[in-house]
C-alpha cells in the first residue's frame, strides 16, 4: 500500500483531480488510512487452476495483483486503483505483460473534468463533465466489477464510457453459491457494451465483487472454486439463449424455391466467373442455373443479384469453435470450419443446435485433442499419461466419429507412431504440432498427415535439442528465424519429406502476421480493412501488439523472420505441399485475410478462393460443397464485386446461404455492435 500512496502522490491526484480528496471513507489521509482488506480469488481454465488474484482495499485505495499460467503462457499485472467518493475512477495505472507477452504500462487520470489516458493502443484526452467510465484496455478481471458498479450505483441505466461507446449492466439470474464452509446468495449481472459479446460478473447481496465467469474461464472468490462448473455452464446457456434469440429474428427459411437472379458464379475449375445467370435452390440444394430472368416468376422467392458475384462457403481449417465464433463465420462467408480441439460435449451440443437451426454456425469437422501431461500441458482437450491411455483416446474419438486426432506440445514424441497406426487402422486422420524436444522430419516419419502451425516446423531448423517449445518460447524463439538459410540441407530435407509423404501444412499464418507484425499504437495489417466498422474496443486491440517488442533491433529481428516464413510457405507453395488456410484466430475476417496472405505466398486471387473453398471440400471428403453446381448443396455467399481481380471483395458479404437457410449479414451485424457493410439486397415474395 505504501506503493500505492506513493505512486499517488508522484502523479499529484490528490493535489489537483478537482474531483475528490484521496482518502478512506472514513475522512482518513491515506497516511492514517484504515489497514487494507484482502480478498483473494483464483483463476481456473476448463477447471484447471492455473493463477489468482488479489484485491487489498483500504477506503478508495484499491491494489490489484493477477496472474494465470496456461499452455505455457499466461498474463500478470498489478494494478493500483484510485476512486472517487461516488466510486468512479479518477487514477488508474496498469503494469504488467499481456498472454503473449506484451508489456502493458496502462494509466488514466481524471482531472479538473478532463481525462486523460495512455494505453498501448495510444494516448487520448476528453472531456469528462458527464462522469464518463474509463474502459481500460489490458486490465484485470476486477475491471468488470468497476464498470458495473459504477452503472448500478447510477440507477442501472446505459452509462457513457471513454474512449467512446456505453456500458450496460443487466442482471441475469439469482443463484446461492456453496463454498467449503458457507452459502453465498449471489447475481449474475451481464456486462455490455465493451466487446462483441457481453460479460459475466458475480455480486453478492452487498455488491460485492465475487468472480468473472464465462464458458472457459472462471476467476471466484476463494473457496468457491467448486461452483466452477456449474457457473461455466450457466454463462454458456446464457450465451446460447443469446445467440438462439438473434438466430430466431435473422434466419430466412422459405417455403418455396429460392431465385438469386443476375449473378456471376466463381468457377473454381477454371478460376473464373461465368457469364451473368439465376441459381434456383430448393430447400438445401441448387436445383437449376438458369438466364437471368426480368422479373420473379410465380411461386418463388425472388432476390436481386444485382450483377454480384456468387461463391461457395470458405473454410477455416484451424478453428475452435463456440456459439459466438460459428455465428460470426457464417456471417462472414465462412460456413465450414476444421476444428482443432474442443470438450466434445460443448462441440458436440453446439453441431446439433446448428444442425436443428437453433444456432447459426458452419459446418464443422471434428479433430480429437490429445495432448501429454507436464506442468506445461494445455487445459483444453484430453491428457494422456501413458501409451496406453493416449491408445484409448485416440479410440474413443474415433467411435465419437471424429474426423483426424490433434497431437499437442507436451505429448512424449515415442508414442506418436503407435498413435497414428492406430488412427490410421480406425479411419482418422492425424494432424499436430511437434512435441517438445522433436522435430517435424520425425513426426512425419512416425505418420503425420498434416503439420499445423508454420513455427512448430521452422524452429526444429533453428533450436537445440534441448530446448523446450512448450512454453512462449515457441513464440519468440521465431526471432532465430532471420538468420535461417532456406537452401541448407534441413530445409530442403524437411521439405522433400513434406512433398514425397503428401504431408499437408496447416501455417494459420495470419496469426503470424498478428504477432510479429504488430506494434504498439499502429493498427495491424490483418484487420485494416474492416477494423472501422468494429465497436471501439476491438479497434483499441487492433492498435496493441500481442509480442513484446523491446527496442529497434527486436523489431527488425521479428520484421525479418515473418518475411522468411512467408518465404519458407512460398517453397512449400512451389514444392507442391497442400497449404491449408486457417487462422487459430477465430476464423471470420481473419480467414479471409489468410488468403490474402496466400496470394503473397505465389497464388493468384482466384487461386486463393479456390484453395479456401473448393480445395478445403475436397480435403475433407465434402464432396457436395465447394462449387456452385447444379445437384449440390446450396452453400455459398453472395458479394457485390469480383474477388478473382480484388480478394479483398470477400469482406463485404449481402447474403450467405447454408443448410437450407439464409442469411443477410447486415440484419447480424448492429446486435454485436458491428457497422454493416453492404445494403440488404432487394427480396420479392411471393403472391
């Protein structure tokens, strides 16, 4: 606390704020402040703890200390916290490293009605006369308490936020919690406002802060920690119920035949378009291509094409998919997604919901998780401890008919050509990452099918032996990428076996692209397209790198070695290895911008389209997707350019049609704060 007091002092709040004096509630200088309360809570991912936090108040002096480890990463920050006697901040400073790494040095400051803020999205100043919220960019859980406090303690009503926007508050269930020794009434309160999706707080009669849940993560009270998943399941009903709401008020299903007149339609064959035409579908299938027709005939739904361009649904082949994930992908063209690791009872629940039309979302391919046990180990997915135990899971995923198995990081690489033999005998596939301490040549040896993620290939070029990937380092070890010859005997072997093996690669390499491209205060390039039409939050996140950057050398190090990936794909483009597009990033716009990223590996634009759709349902054996013919399925999105001259025309999406459904993104979009990006195109109903 005398930290606090310090840090306080230095930045002169209590001389010049011009909104309240720094002390307790009791009147008390902070020098003869009441001793600080401690409330500790802990951080568990899919039930696993993995960090804590804890909050020491004394009056309206708050010190916040957090920090998680997962899958060999993980974000701390210390926070020192100051608020007004009405509960609203007026100094705020923030250190601390993000997920990735980052270094956040956060601060805001009310003063004489005006605030001021730095964050790693950059610097702001506003008026603040109407007791605006400051929405923090890298903060702790406990930030959500603040904001909802805040709004409940002004009547409840949309409160105004900086740097721009609203926060609502509305509670949403009444529940009792069990500790180890106790029973604590709680709400359930959502906050919007902020991101795409609302959050989850838990306050108790008093209003008390008692934890952050959503479906993953949970960060409660100490002694609470077995409501985990019990509150984890409610917060992914309340998703549900959110998502089934919207899909309710926004899904088209007709009767009739539907007619999308004076189209062109993507040849994938011939990496073309045709000649202007109508595509009638019945139900879930293109039943004619006809000439465009002047007017609606009778018995049909009509909907102007207006000389767009019709393409078959994308996919992203590294996804891991949640109810927000499979309505956005959809909205974005993307109505196939791979994914990569999921608990099979949410994937599983989430694919009947989508099947039944109660939720909007792709059509998605299951891949079973297997990952080894170390204190490294990721949360998601199954552990397996011996051969044995990885053997029988690799069996239960293929009588759950799973797709492929995913290997992970920590599995011990001597039971992988045990694994994949089995696989291989039940009908499954197997992609991964190299296991710690291997390399790709032998994963591939001991039969891999496909290799995701460009780095876990790479750094078995540049790191020792010894030298352990299962931690950030897998990350920031790529900066030995810029020294890398791509015409050594290592590469060229690797490669050779890739090609000789029909070893697909997975590179997700816009999620390259996101970290060692991206810096403090600029936009990324992966989202400079669109990022204007997100809510401001998810424009703040774009300006903040996911690495930390230390000085010019850094930068440049990381600056070179993206360039030698993209280099390295390029060889692998020209050595004929099938080059999968994924993002690992959510998919969406993130997909769209992995093909641009092949278009600079060597493909043309069309090229590009092709492999992210036509390609991708071949891969996966989708034998009645993946082209807009006569007698397959009508899965395809509708645009109003030509994404063979300009790929960039996929971003800006009028309809997408699916499973006999249909969709028009800009009816989505305003429910998730989102700008639309296209009109709704004309649609004549039927007499």
């Amino acid at each position: 606390m005398r930290k606090l007091i310090m840090l306080l002092a230095l930045t002169g709040v209590a001389a010049c704020s011009g909104e309240a004096p720094m002390t307790s509630d009791t009147g008390d200088s902070p020098s003869q402040a009441t001793p600080a309360q401690t409330t500790r809570f802990n951080v568990l991912f899919g039930g696993t703890d993995v960090g804590d936090m804890t909050i020491s108040q004394s009056g309206t002096l708050i010190d916040i200390r957090y920090s998680f480890s997962n899958n060999g990463r993980g974000a701390s920050s210390e926070e020192t916290l100051l608020l007004s006697e009405a509960g609203l901040p007026i100094s705020w400073k923030i250190t601390g490293k993000t997920t990735f790494g980052n270094q956040v040095n956060e601060t805001y400051q009310l003063s004489d009605g005006q605030a001021s803020w730095t964050s790693a999205a950059g610097s702001g100043e506003a008026d603040a006369s109407n007791k605006p919220i400051y929405i923090a960019q890298n903060p702790s859980p406990y930030a959500l308490y603040t904001y909802a406090k805040t709004v409940l303690d002004a009547g409840g009503e949309p409160y105004p936020a900086l740097p721009a926007g609203q926060v609502t508050v509305t509670a949403k269930e009444s529940l009792t919690l069990q500790g180890k020794d106790t029973e604590l009434p709680v709400t359930l309160y959502a906050v919007g406002g902020i991101n795409l999706n609302p959050s989850y707080i838990l306050l108790d009669k008093e209003q008390q802060y008692v934890g952050t849940v959503s479906p993953r993560f949970a960060l409660l009270r100490e002694g609470f920690e077995s409501e985990d998943s019990r509150l984890r399941e409610l917060t992914t009903a309340l998703n549900t119920q959110r998502y089934e709401d919207i899909a309710s008020n926004v899904t088209h299903q007709y009767e009739q035949p539907v007619r999308i007149n004076d189209v062109r339609i993507f040849d994938p064959k011939s990496l073309s378009l045709t000649k202007p035409v109508s595509v009638v579908i019945t139900g879930d299938t293109i039943t004619a291509i006809e000439e465009v027709q002047s007017a609606p005939g009778n018995n049909e739904v009509f909907i102007e094409g207006d000389g767009g361009t019709l393409v078959a649904g994308l996919y992203d082949m590294h996804g891991h998919v949640g109810d927000n994930q499979a309505i956005m992908n959809v909205m974005a063209g993307v109505t196939g997604i791979r994914d990569m690791g999921n608990e099979d009872d949410v994937l599983s629940d989430l694919i009947d919901k989508i099947d039944r039309g109660v939720l909007i979302g792709p059509t998605i391919t299951k891949s079973g998780f297997i990952e080894g046990v170390s204190e490294f180990s990721a949360a998601t997915g199954e552990l397996a401890d011996t051969k044995e135990k990885a053997l029988e899971l690799v069996r239960s995923y293929a009588e759950k008919g799973y797709w492929q198995i995913k290997i992970y990081n920590s599995m011990n690489g001597d039971w992988v050509e045990d694994m994949t033999a089995e696989a291989h005998q039940l009908g499954m596939r197997v992609a991964g990452h190299v296991p710690a301490f291997y390399r790709a040549d032998q994963m591939i040896e001991a039969g891999y099918d496909e290799l995701t993620h460009i780095n876990q290939i790479m750094l078995g070029w540049v790191l020792g032996p010894e030298e352990d990937t299962r931690t950030l380092f897998r990350i920031t070890g790529m900066k030995r990428f810029v020294d890398l010859d791509l015409n050594s005997e290592k590469v060229q072997h690797t490669l050779a076996l890739m090609a000789e093996n029909n070893i697909a690669h997975d590179p997700t390499a816009v999620i390259h692209e996101y970290a060692m491209t991206g810096r403090n205060g600029i936009t990324n390039f992966a989202v400079r397209d669109y990022i204007d039409h997100m809510p401001i939050s998810v424009q703040r996140s774009a300006k903040s790198a996911m690495l930390n950057v230390a000085d010019d050398a850094e930068d440049e190090a990381y600056l070179v070695a993206y360039q030698k990936i993209l280099d390295t794909l390029a060889l692998m483009h020209q050595k004929g290895i099938l080059l999968v597009p994924g993002t690992d990033m959510g998919g969406a716009f993130y997909l769209h911008r992995e093909l641009e990223l092949f278009e600079k590996i060597g493909m043309t634009a069309a090229e590009a389209l092709r492999r992210g759709s036509y390609d991708m349902a071949q891969y996966l054996g989708h034998t009645a997707r993946g082209s807009i013919e006569v007698g397959k399925q009508a899965d395809f999105f509708l645009v109003p350019g030509d994404p063979t001259q300009q790929l960039k025309a996929i971003k800006t999406i009028a309809m997408v049609a699916t499973q006999g459904r249909i969709y028009f993104p800009t009816e989505v979009y305003p429910s998730f704060g989102i700008q639309p990006f296209t009109e709704i195109p004309a649609v004549h109903l039927p007499d």
